[in-house]
C-alpha cells in the first residue's frame, strides 16, 4: 500500500506541476467528489505504473542508438549474429504480466465500488435526466420538480442518477465530480454522483449526438442541504408546471436556456417513456421529419419496456 | 424542368458553401486538366494497357500507394480543417454541420481509404517478392480488389459534393445514424463506400494468406519467413474474420436506411446497441490491421539497417498471433460507458490489458535488435527508429484506457484523440512512410533524396508532438471530441492553438515529401544493383524495379535471412544466377476488372440515392461479369520464353 501510495503522490505531483506551469484548470485531476476522487486516484496510479515503463523503454532507446551507431569509433562489439536470449525474453514476458496484474486488480475493485452508494449511510437523492437533442431535463421524482440544462444537489449527499435518451445516444459527463454513463432510448442506465464542496461545476454532452453536440451543456449547482432544500421550495411557489404541450416543444431538436417547473407530467417519468419507447410508436423528434420513414411504418408491435434484454444494464441496482 | 432544376440544386449538388463552390471548381479544374494531359501526351493506350487492365501486384501495388497518399491528403486537409478551426474558441470558419461532416470524412478516410490501401500496397509490392512468387495467388481478383477500393473511394469524395457528405463520425452510431434523425443521403455514402471497399479487402485477405501458404520459394518454411510477410497473413486472417461482421452490419444499416426496416431503432424491437457492438467487433481488429503490417515494416528496416538478425524472431511470430486472437476479445473497451455492468468492464477492460503483453514483448525485441549492431541512420530507418518512443506512449496511454473506471472520465475526450492518433500515426503512418523509403528503389529504380526526407522527418517529428501531445491535457480538462467549437471561458484556448501549430509543421512536412518525391525522380541515385541497403530479405535478390516475372531462377530459400548469408558465402549469389533459366508461366492482363467496378460504383451510386432501378443495373451487370468469368474465361495466360527472360537479365546487368 505504500508503494501505491508513493508512487500515486509522485504522479499527482508531476501532473499537477504540469497545469500549474500552464496556469489551468483540470476538473479530472481535482475531483469534488468520492465518485471523481476513486477515478482520480485510478488515473495516477496507472499513470505513475506507465510512467515507470515510459522511462526504462526511453532510457533503453537513448543508450541503444547512441552506442551503437554505425559511425562509433570501436565498432568491435558489432555481432550480427546476437539475435536471442531466453533469458532476456523472459524477463520482459515477467514484467508486463506483473504491471497487468497490478493495474487489474485495483480496475476490477473499483468497477464494483463504482456501482454502489459512495455514502451508504445517507439516503441517496433520485434525479432522473433525459438527454434530448441539444438539452437536458432533469426530475427529481421525491420533490415532484423539474429542470432543463441545470441540476441542483445537495453537497455531501449521494445522487442516484437514471438516465436515458428521447433521440441519439448522449453520454451524461461532469468531469468535477466523475465520469461518463451513456443516455440511451428505450432504457435506463444509473450511476451513483456526490458532491463534497459547494459550487457550480460543468457538465456536458460527451457523446456525439447530432448537429449542436457541442452546445449541449448543463451546470451542476452544489449546495448545503438547507439551501438546497430552499431552492426545492422557490421552484415548487414560484416557477409554473411543465404542461405536456411545453414539453412536446422542449422534444424538438434546439439549443434552450436554463429553465424550471414546479411540476411535472407522469408521463415523462424515465419509465413511463422507456415503455413507450418499446414499440408503440416512433421516435419523437424524429417523426416529423418530412424524410422520415419510421413514422409511417413503424410496426404496432407488442411493447416491451426494456428493449435491451440480453444485455443487463441494471448494474446500478 | 422546375422539378428538374429543384432536384439537381436541392438533392444532387451540394450548395450553399464557398468550400463547397470551390471544391467544384477544383474537381472539374483537375478532370479537365487530366483529360488534357493524357490526350496531348498521347497517353491514354499507355493508362489502359499499363495500369488499367494490369493484373501485376507491383503495379496494382503503386496504384494503391499513390492513392492511399491522395487520400493522406484529403484526410490531411480535413484535419487541418479542423485544427484551424479550433485555434481560438468561437471560430466561424466552419459552422456545426460542416464540422461535423468534416471529422466525419476524416476517420473514415483516413481509416478506410488512407492506411487501409497503404498497407494492402505495401504487402502488394513486397510480400511476393520477399517469398520469391511470381505474383499473388489470384491476380485478376487482386485487380478487383484494388479497383473496388478505388471507386469506393470516388464514391465516398463524391459525397462532398454530390448528395451530401455522412456526419455521424467514423464510427456512425444508431441511432443517430438512422434515417430518422439523420435524413439526407450522406449516411448512404459512408455505408456504400465501406461495403465496396470491404468487399475488397476480404478479398485481399484471401489473396495474400492463400499467397503466402502456398507459392513460397523452395526451402523457405514458415518460420523462415521475413517479419513483413508473417505480419501480412497474420493480418489476412484477421481480415477474413472480421471484415464479414463489417459487411453484415453494413448491409443491415442499408436495409434500415433505404428500405425502412429497424434493426438498429429501439421503433419496432431494434437495438441500437447492436451497431455499437457489430461495430467494433470489426472496428477492433481493424486497428489491428492497420498496426500489424507497420509492426512488420519496422522489423525488416530495423534488422537491415542495424545489420543484424531480428532478435527473438519466434517470440516475434507469437506475440502477433497472440495480439490477433486477444483483438478479438476487446471491442467493450470502446464503450465501458454504456453501463454493461461490472462484470462485463472488468472482463474487457483486463483482456485489453493483456494485449500489453505480447506488445511489450515486441517492443524490447526491437529495443534489442539494435544491441551490439551497427546503426545507420537512413530516413527509412529514422521513421522506424522514431516508432519506438512515440508509439509507447500512445501504447502505454492506450493501457491507461483499458482501466475502466478511469476510462469514464476519458472517454470521448482529447484524451482518446491523443491516444489514437498516437498509435495510428507513430504507428501506421511511420510504418508506412519508412516502407516507402525503403521500397522505393524496388518500385522505381532509384532512391529517395536522404536530405529532403531528413527535413521532411522532422518537421513531422516535431509538428506530430506539438499537435497531439497537449490534446492529453485538453482532454482531461474535460473538452469532449468531435465539438465544433468551444467557449472562451473554458481554458482550453492555449493548448488548442499550440495544437495548430503542431498541425501545420506536419503539413508542411507532408508539403516537403512531395517535393522529395517529385525532386528524386529526377535527381534520385539510381539504385542498378537491386540491393541498395544491403538487404537481408528476398525482395533485394531481383533487379529494382523487378521485371515482370520478378524472378528468373530461385535457389534454395531454407533459414532465416537467408539472401544476407548467401552474400556472405563465397560463390553462392553467383552458384545461384547461374541456374538454368526456364519458361514463366504469367497470367493475363484484363479490362475486366476494372470496368466490373464501375458497375458496382453504378449500383452503390443508385442505391446512395435511393435509384433502385440504378442499383439493379448495376447489379445485373456485375452478375454478367461474374457469369463470363466463370463460364467463358479460360484465363490461360502466357509464357515468357526464355530468350526474352536472357535479355531482360542481361540488361540488368545480371548475366
Ligand atoms: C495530418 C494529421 C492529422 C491531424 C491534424 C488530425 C486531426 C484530428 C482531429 C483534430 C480530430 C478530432 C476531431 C474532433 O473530434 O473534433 C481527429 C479525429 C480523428 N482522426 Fe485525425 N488527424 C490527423 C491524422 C490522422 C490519421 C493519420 C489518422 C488515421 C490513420 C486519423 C484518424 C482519425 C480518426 C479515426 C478520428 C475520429 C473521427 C471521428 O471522431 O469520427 N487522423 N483528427
Ligand atoms: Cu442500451
Ligand atoms: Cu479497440
């Protein structure tokens, strides 16, 4: 563990040096979260193990092409014929395998930890957000309110996102706080996010989904569990319902603003719509296009809620 | 003629960009330009007879290379493109659709119709020569396989500016890729211009594994072979068993696509997640097929010219069979975000790790290749020394991705740019270039202008690292790929304009080599001996350029190198001229192939556009083709009689 340590120390040290030089800042190397800092500690450790190799196949190289130039001045330790050594070939079998090993274990282990609640003691937060063609909209189910290209949670608390898509595969990234899951239709995927400090963080669309990818970005405000809570109350008094007529607006491909609603329809539930999408009708968004032809023929075939089956995607649960 | 005028201005031509304008005028600038050419010069037999109709893997594999090096170009020019516009954020050079088309037309070219056909010429204009064959196996479908490359290619430009180029990235995922929400006829032209191509390349695949299990010189076993030709049916095999996944996945998008079926929208019980899987099935063998060979290139430059045996050959052989089985088995590492679960991550995300293994092996292979040898630092040998370095670190970053938890949060950034552009260029392209200094003279007769291709090497050098090196650090910022533009605020302005200058010196290397090439055809030392680099492999036993018949007698090939310790033997190069020259049986050279694949850029043009009635044309006639083929065509070929082979060895100098 020492040597994990150390080595993980010495890699943050040269990383960081790196951007501090530049003057920048880089969200994945300085996590505000439990979810983003067991990445975080996954990347220098794998950093710092390919650094070790980097440096033995540099050094390698250097002293091989300067001592063995054809235009050396002693050239008699020039053997044409020195083209094997069983024991040098297993040696460099050894040492990748042993690097593998080292990097797997800890992959594997976190793969797992990743899937369950960071804060296990705290009930986790439930947001559900859907990706649609250039925004989000986000649900907090437990407090019945809803958000386009904002998501409000409160610090040191664990959400527990499910997710999926009304069009194109997105992929749900706030670097600050951890990595990627992709949104797609017809499923939910989950992924646990927690927040240790108060601010506003980016997040964004990772996943190439159409024309405006690049403007599809969202903020994610952390805030004390009071404020957060106040904020809860200010969206249920002030900001209007999400009609089902203002949301079949927001399925049209467009970049929008932030927005609010003290409401929302059942029907947008993340279940509810991954059982429409199951066959009963197409795609939204994609249906009124002129070119379109899945609108016209699209089967009326029996539904199924999870189209996925034969993959498990359920792994957040 | 409303309608027509609607038709051609809306549907068929692209309108409406100043780029676009002035690709149109370039196209027909150069195709009257060309036409010009070959008419004034009274060139048009020559094109036929020579080229053309040509069933000759030298000549079939010059054809390659050059296109593979327009369409280096073409990728080339996109990727400035787009470096230009990212150099400062909120750039208006390009708007969003045509960003998006533009990154789009990159990968797939530079995949598909870049290193693709620079690898298959490559193999074309060496691997026969190092196993001492006449020609491939079956030339006259070594033709079609070239001609199905080059009209896919057309057929893939063409979509510039007729119908609409694809912009659903490389990588084309449902469904986005879908007509539904990606109307318009780009789609068509990615997905027609990969199944023409593919189509060929299986067929190459056949072609050399057939080719190299079966016409070697005598004596020469299997694990006599140069590295180059291992490397080649290594990658044949890997050919033959993904290309087929491509071409299924492929031929279900079309039919999802011009025939409304849903094999890949969640509409009526598809699944998107199918493509991203069929994808990359074939997508990560794929990578492994534009590496392979370039492994292979490095291996003869570096033992030639470090005057050595490769060091661990057999650990060489088995590391590549090894990399070829696990590639197999790896394709989840291009999506861990899609949430398969734990098991599923951890399962690809260690067997990724594995292919490290062999690579490594390899790597301190090379690394020992030059161990009490005696360097020389030609060009050819530059870009393959220079692998060694830039290629560990887009290897070693590659392992880092193949931890899954941490991939999340490179996933889909500049991270994963860096990364590949640094195997695919410090590898493929490297490779590619060190085989083409090294090759030259056996293709053309003379040797590559050394000085030139030293400032063409560095400008590279330096302009590759200054380019991708910091798009590492971009990535972790959290800039994602495949944006057209970014915000001022977000602190990725600086790197992103070094990025651009790193982009332009390699344009401006690739500016030089040009030069290079077009200055040593005419000042270039003339290579009269056929062994300019004192070679260790057959290739350098025959006269550069080899004649026609490549060889004229074959001694016995048994042991490595064989070709460097006959030279070392007394009497032996001599012993071996001296044999009786015979007869050489010779295939013929046809029109066919190449007019069969007109017809099938006829029938994938009619099918882009949804003509069916195009497509069935086509169609028929490619089957009347196949028809005469099988049925009229007694393919007997013709045989150089021995007199004419005396000359052309006297010539030579060789008698
Ligand atoms: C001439 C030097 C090159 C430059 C300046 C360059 C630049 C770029 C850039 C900036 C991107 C990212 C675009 C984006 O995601 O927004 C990109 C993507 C890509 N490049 Fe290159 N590149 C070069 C050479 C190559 C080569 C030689 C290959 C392959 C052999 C290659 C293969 C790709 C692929 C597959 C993509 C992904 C395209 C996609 O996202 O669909 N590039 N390149
Ligand atoms: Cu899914
Ligand atoms: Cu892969």
């Amino acid at each position: 563990m020492k040597v994990v340590k150390s080595v993980s120390k010495a890699s943050a040290l040269f990383l960081l040096s790196l951007f501090f030089l530049t003057g920048c800042d880089i969200p994945v190397l300085q996590p505000k979260g439990p979810v983003g800092r067991q990445e975080y500690h996954l990347i220098l450790w794998s950093f710092g193990l390919m650094s070790v190799v980097v440096l033995i196949v540099f050094i390698l190289f250097a002293v091989m092409i300067i001592k063995y130039r054809a235009n050396r001045k002693d050239t008699t330790n020039y053997d044409p014929e020195n083209h094997g050594s069983a024991k040098l070939e297993v040696l460099w079998t050894i040492i990748p395998i042993i690097i593998v090993i080292l990097m797997a274990v800890p992959t594997v282990t976190s793969e797992y930890n990743l899937q369950k609640s960071p804060t296990p003691s705290v009930k986790p937060l439930t947001v559900e957000a859907t990706s649609i063609q250039w925004k989000w909209v986000f649900k907090y189910p437990e407090q019945g309110i809803s958000t386009v290209n904002e998501l409000y949670i409160p610090k040191d608390r664990p959400i527990k996102l499910v997710l999926n898509s009304q069009d194109a595969m997105a992929s749900f990234w706030v670097p600050s706080l951890g990595g990627q899951i992709y949104t797609m239709t017809g499923m939910n995927t989950h992924m646990y996010l927690q927040a240790d400090e108060i601010g506003t963080f980016q997040g964004r669309a990772a996943n190439f989904n159409g024309k405006k990818f690049a403007d599809q970005t969202f903020d994610v405000v952390s805030q004390s569990s009071s404020d957060f809570n106040n904020w809860v109350q200010t969206v249920k008094s002030t900001k209007p319902a999400l009609t089902m007529n203002e949301y079949k607006k927001l399925e049209k491909p467009s970049v929008v603003g932030k927005m609010a609603f003290s409401a929302y329809p059942k029907q947008i539930s993340n279940d509810a719509m991954n059982a429409k999408f199951g066959g009963m009708e197409g795609m939204p968004g994609m249906s009124d296009s002129s070119e379109s032809k899945s609108s016209d023929d699209s089967a009326k075939s029996g539904s199924k809620a999870d189209d996925m089956s034969g993959m498990s995607m359920k792994g957040g649960n | 003629m409303d309608q027509l005028m609607h038709f051609l201005t809306h549907k068929f031509f692209v309108t409406g960009e100043p780029m676009i304008y002035g690709a149109d005028v370039a196209i027909a600038v150069a195709t009257i330009g060309i036409l010009f050419v070959l008419t004034y010069f009274k060139k048009w037999k020559w094109l036929w007879r020579e080229w053309l109709t040509t069933v000759d893997h030298k000549k079939i594999g010059i054809m390659y290379i050059i296109a593979a090096i327009l369409m280096l170009f073409r990728g080339g020019i996109d990727g400035l493109l787009m470096r230009s516009q990212l150099s400062f954020p909120g750039l208006k050079l390009l708007d969003a659709q045509h960003y998006n088309e533009i990154f789009t037309t990159h990968g797939t070219i530079m995949i598909l119709f870049m290193a693709m056909p620079f690898i298959i010429g490559m193999i074309n204009v060496a691997m026969p020569l190092q196993i001492g064959a006449r020609d491939v196996a079956f030339p006259y479908l070594n033709a079609i396989s070239f001609w199905l490359f080059f009209w896919a290619a057309m057929l893939l430009n063409l979509s510039f500016v007729i119908g609409g180029s694809p912009d659903a990235g490389w990588t084309s995922y449902t469904p986005l890729a879908e007509n539904g929400l990606d109307p318009g006829l780009g789609e068509n032209f990615y997905l027609l211009s990969l199944q023409i191509t593919g189509i060929g390349t299986l067929a190459s695949g056949v072609n050399f594994a057939v080719t190299i299990l079966k016409m070697r010189a005598p004596g020469m076993k299997l694990m006599h072979m140069p590295m180059f030709t291992w490397s080649t049916l290594i990658t044949s095999v890997i050919i033959v068993f993904a290309f087929p996944v491509l071409t299924v996945a492929l031929a279900m998008l079309t039919i999802d696509r011009i025939f409304g079926a849903h094999f890949f929208t969640s509409t009526a019980g598809g699944d998107p997640m199918m493509w991203a899987n069929l994808f990359w099935v074939w997508g990560h063998p794929e990578v492994y097929i534009v590496i392979l060979p370039a492994f292979g290139i490095f291996s003869e430059v570096m033992s030639t010219f470090s005057g050595k045996r490769l060091f661990g050959y057999s650990m060489m052989v088995w590391s590549m069979v090894l990399i070829s089985a696990l590639s197999f088995i790896v394709w989840v590492h291009h999506f861990f975000t899609m949430g398969a679960g734990p098991a599923v991550n951890s399962f690809f995300g260690v067997s990724t790790m594995l292919i490290a293994i062999p690579t490594g092996v390899k790597l301190f292979n090379w690394l020992f290749t030059l161990r009490h040898s005696k360097i020389r630092f030609t060009v050819a040998h530059m870009w393959a020394l220079a692998f060694i370095p830039n290629f560990v670190i887009g290897g070693l970053t590659g392992v880092m991705l193949a931890v899954a938890p941490a991939d999340y949060q490179y996933h889909n950034s500049y991270f994963l740019i860096a990364h590949f552009h640094y195997v695919l260029i410090a590898g493929t392209v490297f490779g590619m270039f060190a085989g083409l200094h090294y090759w030259w003279p056996k293709m053309f007769g003379h040797i590559l202008d050394e000085k030139l291709g030293k400032i063409a090497f560095w400008l590279w050098m330096v302009g590759f690292n200054v380019c991708f090196f910091p798009m590492y650090f971009v990535g972790l910022q959290g800039m994602t790929r495949r944006m057209y533009t970014y915000p001022a605020n977000a602190g990725w302005t600086s790197l992103n304009f070094i990025e651009t200058i790193g982009a332009f010196l390699m344009g401006i290397g690739f500016i030089v080599m040009v030069w290079m090439i077009i200055y040593s055809a005419r000042h270039g030392e003339r290579d009269v001996t056929g062994d300019p680099w004192d070679g260790r492999t057959m290739e350098w036993m025959t006269s550069s350029p080899a004649p026609e018949y490549n060889f004229a007698t074959l001694p016995d090939m048994s042991g490595i190198d064989r070709f460097w310790y006959m030279k070392q033997e007394k009497g032996a190069v001599e012993k071996w001229r001296k044999q009786k020259i015979e007869e050489i049986h010779m295939p013929d050279n046809s029109g066919r192939p190449f007019i069969m694949c007109v017809l099938f850029f006829i029938a994938g043009f009619g099918l882009c556009f949804e003509w069916i009635w195009l497509a069935i044309v086509g169609l028929a006639g490619i089957l009347l083709f196949m028809v005469l083929r099988s049925l009229f065509d007694p393919d007997e070929g013709h045989h150089i009689p021995v007199d004419v082979i005396e000359r052309t060895e006297r010539e030579a100098g060789r008698l």
